[in-house]
C-alpha cells in the first residue's frame, strides 16, 4: 500500500517530505511488528539489541557505555535495560576491577541460549522484507546509507 492510502493523504509538499513521511510511517510498522515478535521471548526489541552487542563482545565483559554507543536507539537507557536483563538472569554485572566507577557486562549462558532460539526463528521478522527482492534490499540500503552519510 503506498504511504498516500496509508495515512490518507493525497498531496505531499515534495517527494523529499513524502519520503521523510514514508521512512518514520515504515519505521513505527517495522517497530510494532518487532514488538509482537520478541514478546514471545518477554523481550523487548532494545532488549533484544543489548543481548546481540554483549553476545557480539563475548567471551569478554564490557562496559555500559559501550552498550549504549553501540545501540540502535541512540535514546535508550541501556543501564536501565542491563538492569532488566539482569533480573531475567541473561547478563551479568561486576564492577570493573581497574576502575570501580566502571560496570562491566557480560551476556550470560542463558542469554546466549536464548539468542540462539531467536536465531532460529528470526525469519519471522526477516519476512516482513519478502515482498523486496535481494537486489531491492541492497539498492535500498545503499540509498539508505547514502542518505545518512550525507548528513551526518
């Protein structure tokens, strides 16, 4: 369905504002599909995020503010998001015996475990991209990185 017939709008100011209107209307779907999805696992889709830096810096710890940096949503809290995951027992949390202000993180077996169900599973949301052929999706994420290299 075009964005137009989506939002029931029928003029755009430019193609530059419908795409703007188009990417934040294909990001809140994306968001929402995600959403359904990892609350299979009682997951959140930044919680999700976190599990795949800590599982991406393993077997060594990291800190907090690596996490955060390397975060999709630059806006999330991911101290606040270790914490949850902690509780859930799929992090751990020391502090850093170099420098006490420092906490280190480190994704535990069970979280491991967990992303390695995910990863069975995860077509479920990579089909979300079916309707683009593999060509399709390469020339839009070429664009999409050019658009934001540009203005960054």
């Amino acid at each position: 369905m075009d964005i137009g017939t989506a939002i029931q709008q029928k003029k755009f100011r430019s193609e530059h504002e419908k795409l703007i209107v188009n990417l934040l209307y294909t990001s809140g779907w994306l968001q929402a599909n995600q959403v359904r999805f990892f609350k299979r696992y009682d997951l959140s889709p930044e919680q999700y995020n976190v599990l795949r830096i800590l599982r991406g810096q393993y077997p060594k710890a990291t800190s907090v503010s690596l996490v955060q940096e390397r975060m999709l949503d630059k806006m999330s809290n991911a101290s606040r998001l270790i914490d949850k995951l902690k509780l859930k027992g799929l992090v751990s949390r020391t502090t850093c015996s170099n420098d006490r202000r420092q906490v280190d993180v480190k994704i535990t077996e069970a979280g491991l475990n967990l992303l390695e169900t995910i990863d069975k599973e995860r077509d479920d949301i990579e089909n979300l991209m079916g309707s683009l052929k593999v060509a399709e999706a390469k020339t839009l994420n070429n664009l999409l990185d050019k658009l934001r290299t540009k203005n960054q």
